[in-house]
C-alpha cells in the first residue's frame, strides 16, 4: 500500500481534527502551521474549551513525538518543568538535572497557566523556547522542542512577563461552542482512536518544503502596506515578528500544497499581529481592506455608473431635458469612472492577484458607454 505524501498526510489528519473539535479551525490550522514553521501557540480562554485536549490530540498524532504537559502555578518549581538534580552529579562537583520525561526532552509540549511561571522558571523558559537551548550544568544542550503551546485565561501585564507573551507568535481567543447543534453533536461524540498520522520524518520534510515556499515581491509590498496601516492605528508589532510571521505564511502555503504564498496566506496574520484582545478588530480591518479593498472600491465606483447610466436611460425619454447634453454628461463621467477603474486593475495586477470583480466591474463600465454611444444606454448591455 503507497504511503500518502506528508502534504495528503496532513491534509487528512486536518480534516480529521475538526470533525472532532468543533469551531476550532482557525486552532487547528495555526497549531499545524506552528508545528511546521517551528513557532509556538498561545490559547486565550476560560478553562474547559478544550485547549489543553486540542494540543494533546495534535501531538498524538505525531508518531514518536514525545509530549510534555504541565499545569502552572506559583509554587512551580524547577524541578517540576526540567526535572529534579542528578545527585550522581553532585558527588562529581557538576550541578546538572534529570531531564528525562520532562520539558528539555520533548518535540511538543503544553503549559497551561503559562504566566503563572515563577521568575526562577521564566529565564530557563524564555531559552528553551527563542533558543532551543536548555543550560543544564557547565555547557548548554539542544532541546528538540519543535512547538510550545501555552494557554492562560488572559494576557498578562507584568512587565517581567511580557518576553514571555512575545515569544508566541500565534495567539488565539478560545471560547465556548456558540452554536447549539455543535454542542449537540459534541455531546454526541465517540472517543475514536487516530485514524491519521504523521511521522516526525514528515514533520522534518514538511518544514523543509514550507522553507522552499516563494513569497512574491507584491505579497511583500502588501505586508508593507498592512504595517503602516496599522502602525496609523497605533498597533505596532516588531519587526522580529513580521519577520517571524514569514515562516508562517510558508507553512500555510505548504499545509494547503502550494509552492509559493498567496494572498489568503495573509489572513494568518490576524493571530499574529495584535498584542491586546482590543487591537484585534483592527487588525481585522486593516486585512480586511488590503485583501478586499480593491474589490469593494471596484463595486462602489460601478454603482456610481449604473446610476448615472440610468439616469441618461431617463433622461433620453423625458421630452423636457436635453438628451443630447444629458447623454454627452453621462458619457464623461462613465469614461471617469472607467478609467479609475482601469488603474486599480493596473493595481491588482502589480500585486499578482486574479481581481475577476475588478476586471467585471470595468468591463460592465466599457459596456455601459458602448450602450451610450449605441444610443441605447445601461439596459442594452448585460450585466456581469
């Protein structure tokens, strides 16, 4: 029996995912990303929606992937997180821990509570997670951390904590099932084993492929565009995190079996690049308009040439008005009208994106000022 690619591979054990987690989609498909692109996840919520069960399942998933969970509280200790001293050590004067089982020695690991860390754990973290390094005795070691998950029932505001919370480069609001049929089948469900697999040889491979990923120049001058529209609206991230944010356009361009990134890639960073729950619908917004302005400028500047094209239509049976000038106004402001909707095809096409309403808006204008020009304005012509 053939193996399935790693891509077909992941694109199974995505579907798989959310059959069984309802309303998590966006989760499921930043936490694969994440495990591909080698970032690391923070899940904002209240207790009992299913956070800590999600990353579980993922990690399951991943055969020969060892996985690493932990509650925090205030009286974490080291030990707890990196294992306890190696007394065998300590008879030869070296100071080092046991870390078998514990969070130095895991591909995927889960801490929920994770700004409850005291500062005696918060250093040691900050380096396993930005360095992949564990200082563990005399020399440092490489941990084989691929993806840190953390989950927290709000954001912090201590200032100690705040490295910390950057470290996460996606970060998700997680709250109950708001739909009632969901809930229903919810209670419905079977605890079925894992039908889908990936390997940690697929993992590698799938990391590989996504660092191959090509972003276009346009994709770029459009991440240009979003910063300084946000940074207008006061919601400034830092440039490591665009940076970051690259590996994870790759990833999702490679989870959908792309070589190359596209604008819908984009839509990941409404996870990425706010810091406060608030700044959110900003970030919204601001994709919003980049992935759709064009569009939405298109329809508007097309409502405009209908309406004057109707009123030419009216204006040529109404025996008190003037058809001739009526006609020759109409007819000025359509090719207006055509000719801002000719510079932002121009526009679409700097950026490398398909702009079919763009194009249908403009080609509906050149239709509408045929019409005129026929004598038989608007109605004469189809509409797109």
């Amino acid at each position: 029996m053939t193996q399935p690619s790693p891509s077909h591979a992941l694109a199974a054990l995505q579907a798989e995912l959310s059959s069984q987690f309802f309303e998590r989609d966006p989760v499921i498909e930043g936490l694969l990303c994440a495990l591909i692109a080698g970032q690391h996840v923070l899940l904002i919520g209240p207790p009992g929606t299913g956070k800590s069960e999600l990353c579980h399942a993922v990690c399951q998933r991943v055969t020969g992937a060892r996985y690493f969970q932990w509650l925090l509280t205030r009286f974490t200790t080291p030990e707890e997180l990196f294992g306890p001293v190696s007394l065998k050590a300590l008879e030869q004067d070296r100071y080092a821990r046991v870390t078998a089982g514990k969070l130095p020695t895991a591909h995927v690991a889960f801490l929920d509570e994770v700004f409850k860390a005291s500062s005696a754990i918060l250093n040691t973290l900050l380096s396993v997670m930005n360095e992949r390094r564990f200082h563990n005795g005399a020399a440092p070691e490489s941990v084989p951390l691929i993806s840190l998950v953390g989950a927290t029932n709000e954001l912090p505001d201590e200032d100690e904590l705040l490295a910390l919370s950057d470290r996460f480069l996606l970060r998700y609001e997680v709250g109950y099932l708001s739909e009632d049929f969901l809930f229903l089948r919810m209670l419905s469900l079977d605890d079925r084993p894992a039908a889908h697999t990936l390997s940690l040889g697929d993992v590698e491979a799938l990391r590989a492929q996504a660092q191959a990923v090509e972003i276009p120049e346009p994709l770029k001058r459009d991440l240009l565009e979003l910063r300084r529209a946000l940074n207008e609206k006061g919601v400034v991230a830092s440039d490591r995190r665009y940076r970051q944010a690259l590996s994870i356009l790759r990833a999702r361009a490679a989870l959908h079996g792309r070589a190359a990134c596209e604008p819908s890639d984009l839509a990941m960073l409404s996870h990425v690049l706010w810091r406060e729950p608030q700044e959110k619908p900003e970030v919204d917004a601001a994709l919003e308009q980049l992935l759709a302005g064009h569009d939405q400028d298109a329809q508007a500047l097309l409502a405009q040439a209908r309406e004057v094209a109707a009123f030419a239509a009216q204006a040529s049976a109404d025996p008190e008005v003037d058809a001739a000038d009526a006609q020759a106004e109409a007819l000025a402001k359509l090719h207006q009208l055509a000719q801002k909707l000719e510079l932002l095809a121009d526009a679409v096409r700097e950026r490398g994106r398909a702009g079919d309403r763009v194009l249908a808006a403009r080609d509906e204008v050149r239709a509408l000022v045929r019409g005129l020009l026929r004598g038989s304005p608007a109605g004469a012509e189809p509409r797109h």
